[in-house]
C-alpha cells in the first residue's frame, strides 16, 4: 500500500536528521549496491540515498530502478539526495499516522 502524504511528510521530518547511507556513484546502480541497499533499508527502514551523477534524467532512472528492485517507497528527492521507506515487518522503528 502507498503511503499517504501525510505518511510522507511525517517520514520526511525524521529523514532530515539522517545522513546518506547509500552512495551512488559514477557506476551507477550495480549488483552490489542493490544487496547493500536491502541490508540498509531491514536496518533502518528509513535511509538516504545519494546520488553523484550529474544528469537529471539519470538520476531518475536510477532512483526508479532502487524503488523497483527494493520494493521501497519513496519519500522524497532533493537535488542528488533520495530518501525510501520499507518497513521492516519485524521490528517497525517508525509508527506512521493513518
């Protein structure tokens, strides 16, 4: 289910404190990064993606092909920085509103 604007900004305000735990460089979106990306997001449900290429369009694809492959929603996208949500159905660190 996506979440709901309100889900959004309320996640927004945590993702503000955080810093990047992914980086995204000039290779782009590899095999690797990906299985990294999943063990960031079953740790910390909410993370900071960020991306070095220079291109807007590129940049968009990329953030798509993360969401696509990690099943995350995305919460925001400011410049080169994304912020995703996945939660882990184990341990929720984060409550959402309705």
């Amino acid at each position: 289910m996506p979440l709901s604007s309100s889900q959004k900004r309320y996640l927004r305000g945590f993702a503000h404190a955080l810093n990047p735990v992914i980086l995204v460089g000039q290779k782009g979106v590899t095999p690797a990064l990906l299985k990294e990306l999943d063990g960031a997001l079953e740790h910390h449900e909410l993370i900071k993606v960020k991306l070095a290429d220079d291109d807007r369009e590129s940049r968009a694809a990329s953030i798509e092909q993360i969401r696509e492959h990690s099943g995350a929603e995305l919460v925001q996208t400011i410049g080169k920085i994304a912020c995703f949500y996945k939660r882990n159905p184990d341990r929720a660190a984060y409550t959402l509103p309705k």
